[in-house]
C-alpha cells in the first residue's frame, strides 16, 4: 500500500497516509496530530533503482591513466569524486571521510592533508 506524505497547513507537522491507490481521492486527508483536514500534499524524492555495475560504470575514468596523470593538481576534482562514490556506494563514511573530502573540494592539497595528520607514535 502506497504511503502519500502530507503536511498540515494548520499546525505544519508532517505525516504520512497509507492507502489504496483506489482510496486516493476518495479518502479525506486529515492531520493526526491536531485533526485539521486542511493539508497539503507533499511530493518526496523519487528513488532510481540501478545495479551496482551501472553505478559504477560512470566512475570508469578512474581507470583510464591518461585522464587521471594530473588529478593530482585539482585537489577540488579528487573530493568531488570520492564523494560521488561515497554517495553511489550508499556507504556511510563517516565524519573524518567527510572532513577530508571537504577540505579537497575547498582546493587543499593531498600534501596539506598529509601535514595536518598527526605523528604516529
């Protein structure tokens, strides 16, 4: 059963209505949390469901050396990709990922980066 979202124009709390695709139209909304019937239909992301090869796919010019001899010089271009693939890979990372692939896109170096990590001990 399909789930419509909603969002009260009223108290602005939103919520969810499972009904019947035959329902919808017929069924009033109402809100469940202050009883309006004055709502507003809300319209959620749409999900594309791909393989993992044709996710990947769009990443083969990592392995393609010409293309990727001075990645190195666009500290940008390197964290635009690792978040991509952090993305494609529906992965979560974590918050040193995130720091990094920040800083990349902000234009630091692998070099900086390096120098910013602490010694080991």
């Amino acid at each position: 059963m399909p789930a419509y979202e909603y969002i009260c124009d009223k108290c602005h709390q939103s919520f969810s209505l499972h009904i019947s695709y035959a329902q919808y139209g017929h069924v009033a909304a109402a809100c469940p949390h202050c009883g309006s019937e004055k709502v507003t239909r809300r319209i959620g992301k749409v999900r594309v469901s791909r393989s993992d090869d044709s996710r990947m796919q769009q990443f083969t010019d990592l392995a393609d050396e010409r293309k990727m001899e001075d990645i190195d010089k666009n500290p940008a271009e390197i964290g635009r990709m690792m978040r991509q693939m952090s993305q494609e890979s529906g992965a979560e990372m974590g918050e040193e990922f995130n720091e990094v692939v920040d800083r990349l896109e902000h234009g630091q170096t692998s070099a900086d980066l390096e120098n910013d990590l602490p010694d080991p001990e």
